[in-house]
C-alpha cells in the first residue's frame, strides 16, 4: 500500500500501512518519552520545527488513525559501526581477526572503522581489507615532539589512520582526561585530516541522579565549543554502566538519549549538522542485540568493545543496518 510522506528539515516520517512491527515502534516511541529521565521539560520550550513533540504528535495521529506509522530514520548519515579494540590482542590474535574480517560478507551502505592497539595499526593495515578504515584509540592534542608516550595525529596519519577516538570513557574516568582536553584533542585532529569519534555518556550514579543529560550536553558543548566543523565527527552516546558490562541500554533508552543528543545539535549547533551528524550507540552491543537498536530511528550506527574482537559476530552487527531499512 502507498505510504505519504511528511518532510521536515531532519527527519520524515511516513504514515502508511506497511508493517505491523511499526504499530509497536510508534507506540513504544511516544512511551519513551516519559521514561524517567527529567527531559520533557526541556523539549518543550525548544519550539524547534522538528522537535520531538511535534513527532510525538504524528506518531500518536498514525496509530489512532488506525493506520501503521512509519518512522524513517532521523539522521541523514550513513550507518556506521566502530569496533573498539581497546587494549586487547596479540599479533596472533589479530591476524585471525584480521583473516575473519576479510572474509566476512559485509553489507554496502554501512562505513565499518575498526580502532586496534596503537603498535598492531601498522599490521592491520598492511592485511586488511580497504572495505573498512583504521582508527586510532587516541592521539596526542597538537604537533608531535617531547611528548613522552604519545602518539601524534601526523603519525597516524602517517601509517594510514583515518579516525581517532576522543573522549572515551575509559579516558575520561580512567585516565583522567577532561572534557576541554578532549575537545581541544579533537580540534586538533580535525584541523589535520583526521575524522573523530566523538564519545559521550553519564555514569550509573548521574544517570540515577537524573543528570544524563546534562552530562551528556556538557560533554557535547566541549566538542561544539572547539571543533571547526562537525563534518568529519561522529558521535558515540556511551553509557558508562553499559561498557563492558553485558548492561546494555534497551532500544528505548538509547533512543532517548540519542534524540535528546540530534535535538542538542540542532539547538546549538544547526538543524543541519543535527540531520547530517551520524548519532551511534556504545555499550556491550552485540550479534543478538544489534537488530533491535539498529531499528531505533535516531540510532546510526554502533560502537562496538568485546564483541568486535569475533570477527563473525562484528560483521552481523556491521549488517544489522539490514534491520534499520526494513524500519524504513
Ligand atoms: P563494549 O565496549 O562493547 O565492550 O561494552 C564498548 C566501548 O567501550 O566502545
């Protein structure tokens, strides 16, 4: 059956009657918004054309019109999923990893990076498919030189990076790195070529404080306050409870935050860089939970710890993208 489609600067919505499965996204969408997390009050002075109480409003109309309501995804970029090797691996393990990943049938539209220890770059690089990119787990603020221990965006560069992860949680809570050194971190990469993972995510304690988002916003208005341009950043909304803990978000929780996160941009930043910015999720995603987040509307894509390291079990989450069209 014909579906219509209602067009508005960062998202379209279709109200059709296609499938089923979307009477249920509709319906637990516009319960997501009155999950606990204290956010209602601010989305509704935002008086955004696209805010998401206008969309609230069209979802409800598709279901009570007795019809299906479709819900495209919000962003305009192409799904992307992250592996993050952290600090694991060997150069045996890796040439497996490598060898899984080369021959794994990875679906087309969807950018695949994979961030592996700094000294196997080089190894990875030589051995693995052109198909998915390298990025680093970090890099130095500005131009190499006596930085003891560190590695430079020109040396990454150089070995043939294309991304680098900033603000991960484990650095920021492990290491110590502050939000005004992550943006500044990023800046500089930015300035040189190279893109970004940009990482965000409140603690279990803020998140129960209800204080996820004004952690989040925090973190983001670090980056927004130094980055030149949000052209090559992608954003990662990682809870911290939900790294490395077998935690995961539900679909509903992260799409909370991811929207709050699109609504930020588009408030802050522009409606544009809000549709254009790709908005992933982090935190113990894996093969059998990839579809379902993957259908959240505002959900672009994963960043992936643990499970990036089984190289089957990475591609089915790579191809959970198949999930996010059928929502389409
Ligand atoms: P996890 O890690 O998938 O092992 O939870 C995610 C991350 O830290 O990026």
């Amino acid at each position: 059956m014909a579906a219509m489609a209602i067009s508005s600067s960062s998202a379209t919505v279709r109200i059709g009657c296609k499938k089923s499965a979307f009477v249920t996204n509709a319906s637990s969408s516009v319960r997501s918004e009155f999950a606990g997390l204290r956010r209602m009050d601010s989305m509704f002075d935002m008086g955004s054309s696209h805010c998401l109480f206008a969309q609230m409003q069209r979802n409800v109309q598709a279901v009570g019109n007795g019809c299906r309501g479709v819900v495209t995804m919000a962003g305009t970029g192409k799904f992307f999923v992250g592996g993050n090797w952290k600090c694991n691996g060997t150069k045996d393990s890796i040439s497996k990893l490598v060898t899984e990943l080369n021959s794994a049938k990875l679906e087309d539209d969807v950018d695949i990076v994979v961030a592996p220890p700094f000294v196997y770059i080089d190894q990875v690089k030589s051995s693995l498919t052109d198909r998915i990119e390298i990025s680093a787990q970090n890099a130095w603020v500005g131009k190499g030189g006596a930085f003891t221990g560190e590695i430079s965006v020109e040396q990454l560069k150089d070995i043939g990076c294309k991304w680098v992860i900033h603000g991960h949680s484990e650095r920021r809570h492990v290491i110590g790195e502050d939000s005004q050194f992550i943006g500044k971190k990023s800046a500089y990469a930015l300035t040189q070529g190279l893109k970004v993972i940009a990482c965000i995510g409140e603690k279990l304690e803020e998140r129960e404080a209800g204080k996820t988002f004004d952690v989040c916003y925090e973190q983001l208005k670090a980056f927004a306050d130094n980055v030149p341009s949000w052209d090559d950043v992608v954003i990662a909304y990682e809870p911290v409870w939900a790294i490395g803990t077998g935690k995961v978000a539900s679909p509903q929780q992260a799409q909370e935050v991811h929207v709050a996160v699109r609504e930020w941009l588009s408030k802050n930043v522009s409606a544009e860089v809000a549709s254009q910015t790709r908005i992933i999720y982090g935190g113990s995603v894996n093969g059998g939970n990839s579809a379902e987040l993957a259908k959240q509307e505002d959900i672009d894509g994963f960043l992936v710890g643990g499970a990036s390291l089984k190289g089957p079990e990475f591609a089915s989450i790579c191809n959970s993208v198949t999930a996010k069209k059928v929502a389409a």
